[in-house]
C-alpha cells in the first residue's frame, strides 16, 4: 500500500517537517513492514508557461517540429520573461498555459533539463507531458493546464501546482489487515504508533438517505455458512459531465499510490478505494435495465468484462446482474455493457460487502487480480460502505457538475462482530509481559473496540473493520503491538531438561553436512509428481497418492520416490548453463500400500482440539511417510585441464556418496551387482546393511537421460533413511588415529567375468583380517592377456597395526590370507 504523506496529513496530525522516512519508523512500530519511498522525482525549477506563438517547421527527416514563443514569467523589470523552446508535439496552441521545465530542473528518468541547440535553434527549456512529469502513463501531447481545470498566471510554481513535491512511503500489508489498505487505515494506525489525532474520513461528512432503487439478494449458495452479500448500498447522480479533467492533485494523488488515471468518474472511485478502502463501481444508470439482483451464476452464463474479454462462469461466482442478465462480477470486475463512458449523464454508484473466500476464488479462477478483489479478499468494514457512496455522489458533483438523486438503496445485513471473552491476567500470560488493567482496556478501545466487564475479565467486541479479530489469542497481539513489542523482553526461554534433538534428527543432519562438506549441494523440492516421473523409477503400476485439489494438474500425485525430482532439477540447472552438477535431498516419500484407501471424509474445522478418535482416523488415514536421502551427479567429476583429460562424474561417485551417508548414519555399508529397470544393466549396485537391501546407486539408462536432456551418464542415489537410522549403532564416536604408518600394496586377481567385484573385495577383506584398513577397488580389465570368461580385479590394499610398524612380510602375509579366501570362493588366481 502506496501512501501519499499530503493524504495522509488530511487525516492525522503529522508534526511539521515529517517525512517519509519518519512515518516508515512510526508504522514499523506497529508491525507495518517497511517497502520503498516514491516520489516524482522532480527538482525545479518547473513553471507555468503561457504560448505566446509559434512556427511550425517541417524538417529532412519528415518530423515537423515547433518554434515556440513562451512566458514563462515576469523579469526583475516588470516585463515579461519570453523563453524560445522547440517542441515536437501539436496538441496545444496559442494562449494554453502549459508546464515548462526550464534549464537546470531535473524529472523523473533521472532527464536533466539544460538549454540546448537542436533543429537550428537554441531551446531554452521544455515543454512537459503528463508522462514526463510522472503524472501517468499517457504520451499523447503536451500536457495543458487548462484539461485540468487550472488557469494559473505563468511564472506560477508548477511542482505546487500539480502537487508534485508530494512523496508516498509503502509498506506491506499482510492477508490478516487488509484495513491498512486505505488511507484510512493506515492514518488509524499512524494515531496508535505515535499518539497523533485521528480524523475518520467515513465520518468526516453526512450520510443522506435514499430509496426506491430495487436491489435483491439471492445467494442460494453459501460458502463456510455465509451468504455471498451482506451489504449493497447504491446512490444515483444525475446530470454529470464525464468528459470534465481530473482535477490535477487527485490525479498526483492516484499517480503517486499506483493507480494511473483514466476518467474522472473513475478516477473518483480509485480515490475513494484508496481512502476509505471500499471499493466502489459505477454504473452507466441509462444502460442498466430495471433493478439490480446479487445471485450465483448458472451453468452456461457469459460475460463481456471491462477488459472485453467474454469469460464463461462457474456456478460459484458471485454476480451482480438486471433484467438483461449478468453486468458484473462481484467484487472483482465490472461488465462492458453497463461502462460509464463519455456519453454518460447518470450515474450508479454500488458500495457493497462480499464474502472474501467467494471473491478470492472467482478472482482466481477468471485470472483477474484487482484493486477492489484484492480488498474484498481480506475483509472490507461492512459499514463503510455507505459513507463510500456517499463520498463518491459528493464529488461527482464536485467536480463533475452533477446533482444528487434521492433514487438509491441500502441493503444491510451484516451480523455484529462476535464477543470474545478475555479474562483477567490472559494477555500477561499469552505475551509474558505485565500489563496494567489500563494498558490492556486502553489498547482495545484504541483499536475500536467495545469493552464490558464479565466476572474476573472482560467481553469485547472487535471493530467492523477487524475481521481478523476472532479469539483471546489475536486480541492478546492486539495489546502488545499497541503498547508496544519494545516491552516484550529479548530473552530466549530456557528448555526443559532432557530436550533436544532426537537422534533421526541429529543423523539426519549429520548426513546433509557430511555431503556438502564433500561438494554436493541440497536441494528442496515439491513432493508432487508426474504419473510419468512415478513411472520412471516405480513402474506403471506402482500404487500412488492422488491429490483431490492438486496445484498443477499434471503433478498430482504425491512422489513414491526423490530422484525422478533430482532429474528434473538437473534438467533445469543445465538448461541454464549449469553443465557440471552434485546435488543430494533429504525428504519423505509416500510409499501407499496396493489396494489401500486413505483420506477421511471430513476435516475437522475450528479451533477446538480434534478429539482421540478423530486424530486416530487421520492417523490412520495417511499412507507411510519414510526419509530418504537421495544424490544426483552429472556432467565432470574433475574439469579438462592442460594435458589432463576431463573425468566424467558416475556410479563411483554416487557409491562414494552412499559411504559418506553410511558413516554418519554409524553403520557399515556393502555393495554388490544390482538390477533396476531404470537403470544400467551394468551400472547398477544394491546397496546392503548386513543381508538388509537399503538402497541402490548407479547410472540411469541412457534412454531416460536422453529423454530428460541429461548426457548419456548421470549417477542416482537413492537409500533409506529410516533404515539406516534404525540399524544405526547409536551416536557416532570418534575413533583415535594411529601414529604409525601405513604398508601399501596392490594385489591383482584373476576371476570368473560374472563373479562381481564386490564379493571378491568382500572375501579378500575376511581374509585379511585385523590389519587390513582399507581395500579400494582400482581397475577390472577384461581383455588381451586373458583367458576368455575371465576379468582382472586389481584392490589396493592399504595395512596398519594401531600398536606398532607393519613390515612388508607382515602386510604381505595379511594379503595372501586374503587371496586365500578369495580362491575358495570363486577360484581367484594372482595374475601374472
């Protein structure tokens, strides 16, 4: 929300010399989060000029230019001050006052302005546009005063003019106070921050009556027990004259809160939006057939919007409709057949109260954000609502000529906010502060509040402009934002003991800081698939969670598996230059069993804590959730370098990954051949915690990456971390190092081409005993040299003994041990 500080002086007493950043420090005080400061950006001086004459004169380029002949003034002497400017618009002529930017002013761009020569003159200024002046979009030709209204002496101040020394400050304003959208609103909360007056605008001027207009409302279809209308309040204003300028500071108004100006009918509905923050639409009165009926749309309805787009509504939009059929949205946009348009001479203006769920749905559903459904979605005061209208006919005849019809409605059914018991001593022991009786009294009426004494407490009725004050709880806030969050000590609580992170969640994080200590980067992603990327790694057949209200059509089932999400994020990151890739996640998966149901048939809604059964069914209802850890390499593991050929990243690096998890986890972690559809026959590893399968790792098939637009190898991980945690030793301890040095050597055998690598490192580790400490497999060669069927294994084996120096017989010894083994088992021989 835009707030222009001349607007909001109308409404409360800012001291003498405030500005911006003064009121952003007083509004943050009660939660209005600071957003920018905008201005025009304009520095003088900036002037009122008079075209005295002017040449048109055609140049080369086809462009005809004009020599003018302006006052912009009078000299020290009494006589007029005469300027030379060229020009290339054709808009304006003799005798127009208009805006001149003379030599050393500066508008918005920043666009220094300086006495130039161009087209064989020496322009001795300029001559502004609307646009150039920050006063709209609109580029058609110069800006002349007189469209505004204004027929100032030239020389006058034109930035005081046309209110352009004015700066608006924004903040944010979040779903819960959707009263701060307004002027208002706004002014009110300045009042609470600072102890300022407050004028309420909506009470600033007399509300007449009027009658005899027929409105009905016939919402057969409520949303949460609410009808779709509670209030419609219309007014008629006849003899207007549509065509008449904007006046000149409602349009810097508009301008400076980010609304450009269009006409002055609306114009004067965005102004009164912004202000009293009730939206209000006007009605050609001429165009609209019999009275006006509020109702839900029936199957087959169209409407031509003011954007002229024919939209086709659903059953659930709220329409404002007349004999003719539907003339617009409710609360979101009007219908083209009833615009208010320059022929226009009476006028309907409709001031109305809608269900916010009922707007915030059809504004999504049509696409069609706007300032008054971005209102309507957070809560308009129900009681504003004729004061807006009010407000509208005034200055309708203001500054449109017109003159207020006794013709008009008020239809108001709007239920008095629900009391809310707060008892004595509640609010101290919410917030943890000590708060006298008239701290908590004072800070209630403040906000509009009616306060009665019950027993030990009080019964208070939140303010029509508060729906978001509905429990103990939200009135609680209320105090401690009015008296001030300075008061709430910085303290952090004290845990209890005994508390703290349980061990999933200290492995789990001992897991993710193990694998972006080793380079990976985590990513988060939506736990929503594709039937395709379920596909993928599951099967066709594989049983899935379907969502009943899915964001995206396409992924709504909830994931069986973390990869297919890895795959896509790679996808992305290449697609933007991001070739070389080692990304992990850590999340659940949703593993429903074949033939399962789940869901409940009704939510439980409130506040009030479920009942046991209630939870036992929502317990029930939910399929497993198990973590899992997954990884994802692609592209270069090591980067080409001067004679050193680049080393493509693949299933090595997703098993050296698995080890990392397993050694964080506290458990050891085998590896032997696996199989998986998705992925490489002969790339593929079965991952194992003892005979325990928790995983697997390898390179998927070249046909899905290629698919995916992935390179022909990219390495996938997938384990099961409840697993792991579950045959986890406990909390990991770190083990002393030895002192003494290690005894190196290779050992190369000669095995079966089927026996896989894996097993035979295995049987070589038994065998080897104690003083082995690691045994890293370095090559399998199958080739010339070799008896066919058959593959050379070659392991490094790396000894150490923690209480003294291995000689080479010992480590030798260790190894032949574990040939041994190895040749029991599948007939290993040392190769030549």
């Amino acid at each position: 929300m835009r707030i222009p500080l001349s607007w909001l002086r109308e409404w409360a007493d800012l001291p003498e010399g405030a500005d911006a950043d003064y009121v952003h420090a007083a509004l943050v005080k009660v939660g209005l989060e600071e957003e920018a400061v905008h201005g025009t950006a304009i520095s003088g001086p900036v002037v009122v000029g008079e075209v005295l004459e002017y040449v048109d004169e055609p140049q080369k380029n086809g462009k005809t230019i004009r020599w003018c002949q302006v006052r912009t003034g009078t000299t020290e002497s009494g006589e007029p001050e005469v300027r030379g400017i060229v020009c290339g618009a054709h808009n304006f002529h003799v005798g127009d006052k208009v805006v001149v930017a003379l030599p050393g002013a500066e508008l918005p761009g920043p666009f220094p302005i300086s006495a130039r020569k161009t087209y064989g003159h020496v322009s001795d200024g300029m001559i502004a546009s609307a646009r150039e002046l920050g006063l709209g979009d609109e580029h058609d030709g110069i800006l002349r005063l007189v469209t505004l209204g204004l027929d100032p002496e030239p020389g006058t101040d034109a930035i005081a003019l046309l209110g352009l020394d004015d700066v608006a400050v924004e903040v944010n304003v979040t779903p819960d106070r959707g009263y701060t959208l307004s002027i208002r609103g706004i002014a009110r909360e300045y009042s609470h921050a600072t102890g300022a007056v407050f004028r309420d605008p909506a009470k600033a001027f007399e509300v007449g009556e009027a009658d005899g207009f027929s409105v009905e409302v016939k919402d057969h279809s409520p949303i949460r027990g609410r009808r779709g209308c509670d209030v419609f309040v219309t007014r008629v204003v006849r003899d207007i004259d549509p065509t008449r300028p904007t006046p000149g500071w409602m349009v810097a108004r508009l301008a400076l809160a980010g609304i450009r100006s269009i006409s002055l009918p609306v114009d004067i509905t965005n102004y009164v939006m912004l202000e009293l923050g009730q939206p209000i639409h006007a009605y050609d009165l001429e165009k609209v057939a019999g009275g006006i009926t509020v109702r839900r749309a029936v199957v087959g309805e169209t409407l031509v919007t003011l954007d002229d787009q024919t939209r086709t509504l659903d059953t659930e939009d709220l329409l404002i409709t007349d004999a003719s059929g539907p003339i617009g949205l409710a609360g979101v946009m009007g219908g083209a057949s009833t615009e208010v348009s320059d022929s226009t001479t009476d006028v309907l203006i409709e001031a109305a109260n809608f269900d916010p769920v009922s707007i915030s749905r059809t504004a999504r559903r049509h696409k069609l954000p706007s300032e008054a459904s971005k209102r309507f979605a957070r809560g308009v005061d129900p009681l504003v609502a004729a004061p807006a209208a009010q407000r509208v006919a005034d200055l309708l005849v203001e500054h449109a000529g017109g003159t207020i019809d006794s013709l008009g409605s008020e239809w108001i059914e709007a239920k008095r906010p629900a009391e809310i018991a707060l008892p004595e001593g509640y609010v101290d022991s919410l917030i943890g502060v000590d708060y006298s009786l008239d701290e908590v009294t004072d800070s209630l009426n403040a906000i509009g509040c009616q306060i009665r004494l019950e027993g030990d407490g009080w019964m208070v009725e939140p303010p029509s402009w508060r729906p978001d004050l509905v429990d103990a709880p939200s009135l609680a806030e209320e105090v401690a934002r009015i008296v001030g969050y300075d008061r709430i000590p910085a303290a952090l609580p004290v845990a209890p003991p005994g508390r703290g992170l349980t061990r999933s969640q200290r492995v789990r994080r001992a897991i993710g800081a193990s694998l972006a200590a080793a380079g990976l980067s985590e990513v988060l992603n939506y736990p929503f698939s594709t039937a395709e990327q379920i596909a993928m790694i599951d099967g066709e057949d594989a049983a899935t969670m379907r969502l009943a209200n899915a964001l995206d059509a396409e992924a709504a089932h909830l994931r069986r598996s973390l990869i297919p999400a890895l795959v896509a994020t790679a996808h992305r990151n290449r697609s933007r230059g991001l070739s070389d890739l080692a990304i992990f996640e850590i999340g659940r998966v949703f593993r429903p069993e074949a033939g399962a149901s789940y869901g409940v048939d009704a939510v439980p809604f409130g506040s009030a804590r479920p009942s046991d059964d209630v939870l036992a069914d929502l317990d029930a209802s939910i399929p497993p959730q198990p973590w899992r850890v997954a990884a994802l390499v692609v592209g270069d593991r090591r980067p080409r370098g001067i004679g050193q050929p680049a080393e493509p990243a693949g299933i090595a690096d997703v098993i050296a990954a698995a080890r990392l998890v397993a050694n964080a986890a506290g458990v050891a972690l085998d590896v032997r051949q696996g199989n998986h559809d998705a992925l490489h026959p002969g790339r593929t590893a079965e991952l194992l915690v003892g005979d325990r399968v928790v995983g697997l790792a390898g390179e998927l098939l070249p046909r899905l990456a290629l698919e995916n637009d992935l390179p022909r190898r990219v390495g996938v991980l997938e384990l099961d971390l409840d697993a792991l945690i579950e045959l986890g030793e406990g909390d990991l301890v770190a083990e002393s190092l030895s002192a003494y040095p290690a005894a190196t050597q290779d050992l190369s055998l000669v095995v079966p081409v089927d026996v896989p690598a894996g097993d035979v490192r295995a049987a070589v580790i038994e065998g080897a005993g104690e003083l082995l400490e690691a045994a890293t497999l370095i090559d399998d060669y199958r080739g010339d040299g070799l008896e066919v069927g058959t593959k050379s294994i070659t392991l490094a084996l790396r000894f150490r003994a923690a209480d003294r120096t291995l000689t080479q017989a010992e480590a030798t010894e260790a190894k032949m041990a574990g040939l041994a083994v190895a040749a029991e088992r599948f007939g290993a021989s040392l190769r030549a």
